[in-house]
C-alpha cells in the first residue's frame, strides 16, 4: 500500500461560495510582518547575522559576527517604515504576523497595533530558518512564542505563520489546538480544512507573489509601480472572478523595511484607494475571515478512502464493478493520497485497475452485467445498483411490445458479442438506450469492446458520485 499524504486536488472545478459579508465580491487580507529586532543576530544569541530580505542584494550571513548594514536596514523598519504603513492603513483592518521578541523590543509599536484595532498573530518566537530544527526545539521554540506572546500583547494569538517553516511546523501548531487558523500556506484562494489526528485546522493560506518581498529578490519588483501594478492586477482578475459567482480571497503581505520605504509605500497607498474605490470589498483580518469560513463552512466528517483499510475499502467500493471487487483490491495498493477522496479520485483509482487488465479480466467484467430488462431483472435478481439505475429509466416497467424487443436485442447481441449490451442507464432515456442498442449491435467486436468498456466506466463513475457525492 503506497500513500502520497499532499491534497493536488483541494477545492477542485467548483469551489464553495465563501458567502462574504454583505454579499463581497472578493475579500481583502492585509498583512503586515513585523520582525524588526526578531531577525538572527548573534546579540539575540544566533550564529550570524541575517541574510534575508533586505535592500543587501545577494547578503550572506556572517558568522559569529554583528552585521551592522544589516541591522540598520531592519532598524529603519521598525523606527520609519511602521509609522509610515500604520498612518496609511491604520483606518482598515489589518493582520500583524509578529515575531514575538521582535514584539518584546517593540512596546510603542505594539500600543499602535492595538490601537488601530488590528490582530496580532504569532510569526514565532524569532525571525529564523526551521527547517533544520529537531521536532521537539521547534515544539519547544513553538511554545515559549505562545507564553511570550500573551505576556506582551495581553492576549494568545488565534493565529500562526511561521514563514521559514520545517515540514513539522503545520502539524506541531495544530496540536497545540490553540489556533482559530494557521497560515503556513500557499495552495489556494479560499480557507480550507486539514485534519491532523483527530483535529480538523482550518488553514487561511497566505501569499508570496502579492508581497513585497519580492522587492528584496532577483526575480521581484524594482520599483514600487510594479507592486502597484501587480496588487490591481491581482484585484481585478479576482473582483471579476467574484462578480461572475465565484468570490475567492486576495492576500498582501508588507514588511516595515521594504513596503514601509516611501518609493514603495506610494505604490502601495495607490493600490488601497484602487480597491477601497470598488464596492463589494471586504477589508478583513485573518481571524475575521477564519471566524467567518468556520461559521459558514465548518468542517465535515467524511469517508477518507485513502485512509481505509484494505478490508473497509473493498466493501465500500468493491461493488462500484459489477460483481468484481477484485479491482477495488487492486486499487487500495495504488498510490492514492488526500486526491483520491473524492468520487472523481477514487474512480480514477478503480479505472486505472479496470484499464490496465488483461482483455480476458476485462470481458469478465462485462459478463458480470445483467442483460438489460432481461431474466435476472424478471427473477428480482439484479444487484441493488443495477436494480435503481434499470428502474431510472422505465426498463422496470416495459409494455410487452417493449419487452419483446428487448429480448431479441439482448439475444442477438450477445451472440454475436459474447457478452451482454452495457450502456449507461442513468445517462439515457428508454427510447436513446433502444436506439443505442440497434445502433451498436451493428458494430464490429473490436469497437463494440472499447465501447462496452467506457460504459462499464461510466456506470462505476455515477455509482461513486452517488456514493460520494
């Protein structure tokens, strides 16, 4: 049994309807990251310097040293860049992702955050690389963000954004159990659930296009009518999106260093007064919105095929192929993952099995099907799958005239075919499926097979979207 634990397929072609306040075209998500005095600097009792996102292109971290450019440029962030975000955005709702000693270092700051109404989530304990950190320094590391945090700002976050996370960052903050969202996330437009254990965590995923990092990378903004440009773009294309039906969320995220230097926050002031300037626009925070998305779409308790057993697998779904579970035997050894819990992924499963048999298993399953209006259905012998999808169409209730032709259809058929007629009932009406039975039986084996087996697909795809939904 092989398992592939990432979710490729999320919302899929038809995401919900985040049902937005007041009938919101699109949801709007401002973050500012504030990690000035939370950055590695052998002062905070860190190896090095920092080396990430600043004006230094291509900075490395100098070990065992203090890097004085550096620490100026992350200085001007919180001494200039904060005051000059808080004076333009303090008027809308804004999420801090704030390191927790940078927080420490930062008491005339944080009076503001609180004072603009604005959520402070947790960025962590320091601005610093995870990845390599054992699991139990990061739960540890996790923890003392949490303690420090609520000393400082009076409250315990409700949200979590690492950022320089490890593969163990998502799941050690959702057991904790403590947060209303977490955002070490960048799959989708929209919340969505993941479980974790017996937890179902909502995730509310961020950015890192719409951010103004990318003036700090190579391949990233020069100037700040880029980022302008790159925010109404993004808007636009999502506004337009919302106002045909289908309204999703828009994340910005802001540094103090960066968006906070004035080439940069014009750009930026021009983008909010786009978007301020539409109506059917939700300003929010994080914690609104992940309040909001539980209320509107908590989270359901669901059959999860990829997690069943052989044995539970098999009697759910070995009757999906008429009277063959051993293709749904097959099946529970393939690759399957979070993509294959739905109806479409568990029938890509079953087909894959079905597709790649020998032609011999393959024209027994056809076998395995009933004749059509024929003597099992007469004997009440049909399964109960067959049974409803003959019933959908009327073949329960033919004329004799109706059921003659039936009869001599399903007789010269299988003699020249060697196996019964198989259509797709629930895609038919009694008269198409008459039609399609003169019509096919006319057609040389070779095609009639092929034929036969798409059906036979067919009939398995309406069963599990039945099933599954």
């Amino acid at each position: 049994m092989q398992r592939y634990p990432r979710d490729l397929t999320g919302h899929g072609a038809t995401p919900p309807d985040p049902q937005w306040p007041g009938g919101a075209k699109i949801a709007v998500q401002i973050v500012m990251n504030y990690e000035e005095g939370g950055e590695n600097n052998i002062l905070h009792g860190d190896a090095a310097s920092e080396g990430f996102l600043s004006e230094i292109t291509g900075a490395q971290a100098w070990p065992g040293q203090r890097h004085w450019n550096m620490e100026s440029i992350y200085e001007y962030g919180a001494r200039a860049g904060f005051w000059r975000l808080h004076r333009m955005l303090g008027h809308l709702p804004v999420t801090v992702y704030g390191v927790t000693s940078a927080l420490a270092r930062a008491p005339g700051q944080v009076a503001a955050m609180h004072e603009a109404g604005w959520e402070i989530a947790s960025h962590g304990l320091k601005w610093v690389e995870h990845k390599d950190m054992s699991e139990d320094q990061e739960r540890a590391l996790m923890h003392e963000a949490i303690r420090l945090h609520t000393e400082v700002t009076g409250s315990p976050p409700r949200g979590w954004y690492t950022g320089r996370c490890s593969m163990n960052t998502v799941r050690l903050a959702a057991e904790t159990g403590l947060f209303a969202y977490i955002s070490d996330d960048y799959a989708d437009d929209l919340p969505y659930w993941r479980r974790f254990g017996d937890r179902d965590q909502l995730m509310v995923p961020y950015t890192l296009d719409v951010n103004d990092m990318r003036f700090a990378i190579q391949a990233g903004y020069a100037e700040g009518a880029q980022f302008e440009r790159y925010i109404t773009d993004s808007f636009d294309c999502l506004f337009a999106e919302g106002a045909a039906g289908r309204p999703a969320m828009m994340s910005i995220g802001l540094h103090c260093r960066l968006a906070g230097r004035p080439g940069r926050a014009q750009g930026l002031k021009r983008a909010i007064a786009h978007m301020a300037g539409h109506a059917g626009v939700w300003f929010a925070t994080r914690l609104q919105i992940a309040e909001h998305w539980a209320k509107v779409h908590p989270p359901v308790a669901r059959t999860r095929p990829s997690e069943m057993d052989r044995a539970s697998f098999v009697a759910e779904f070995g009757a999906i192929y008429e009277h063959s579970p051993w293709i749904a035997e097959r099946a529970h050894g393939l690759e399957l993952g979070p993509t294959h819990d739905t109806a479409a992924g568990v029938h890509s499963a079953l087909a894959r099995v079905f597709r790649s048999a020998s032609p011999e298993e393959q024209l027994a399953v056809l076998n395995a099907h009933p004749d059509l209006a024929g003597k099992l259905a007469a004997a009440k012998r049909l399964t109960a799958e067959s049974t409803a999808e003959q019933a959908s169409a009327g073949l329960d209730a033919l004329t004799d005239a109706e059921r003659a032709e039936f009869t001599a259809l399903n007789t010269a058929y299988m003699e020249k075919f060697g196996f019964p007629f198989i259509i797709a009932v629930r895609d038919n009406t009694k008269a198409s499926i008459l039609d399609a039975f003169r019509r096919r039986t006319l057609q040389d084996r070779d095609t009639e097979f092929a034929e036969a087996c798409r059906q036979v697909e067919r009939i398995a795809e309406l069963r599990l979207k039945e099933k599954l939904g």
